[in-house]
C-alpha cells in the first residue's frame, strides 16, 4: 500500500510526494530528512493523501497532482489562502 501526500510547507508552498507510511516520511522531512525542497522550505503539516495500491499506481498519480496549477491544487484541496 503507497500514498500520495501534499504538504503545506512554512513559506505557503506545496510538496507532493509518496510513501507507504507517510506520517513517518512527514516527520523525516520536518526533521531534515527528506529531499532538498523540505530542507529548504519547512514543512508544517500534511494537507492531503490518498491510497494507492502500488507504488506504480502512486508515483503516477504524484506526477498528475505535480501538474496541476496551485490554483487547482487550492480549490481541490478547498484551501483558504
């Protein structure tokens, strides 16, 4: 079982990404951990996930979500920014 996550980082920007237990991938990247991006822009919380049944089926869906303007990704979401 994989997930696709979003998350809020301290800046108002979002990071997408994949885990199989996102909550333990969520503390890697607050604690410097994780990729380049959530070192440079702090993480505070995930928005949004959804589970997928393969790792293929996730990294599909994470580069669909990567695509979607910030907009999109706001409303989807149903964010107030």
């Amino acid at each position: 079982m994989y997930f696709v996550y979003i998350l809020l980082c301290a800046d108002g920007s979002f990071y997408t990404g994949i885990s199989n237990n996102p909550q333990k991938r969520f503390q890697d990247h607050k604690n410097g951990k994780g990729g380049r991006y959530t070192k440079l822009h702090k993480p505070l919380r995930i928005l949004f996930q959804e589970q997928l049944n393969s790792k293929s089926e996730a990294l599909k869906r994470e580069l669909q979500i990567k695509g979607w303007s910030r907009e999109k990704k706001i409303k989807i979401l149903k964010l107030k920014m």
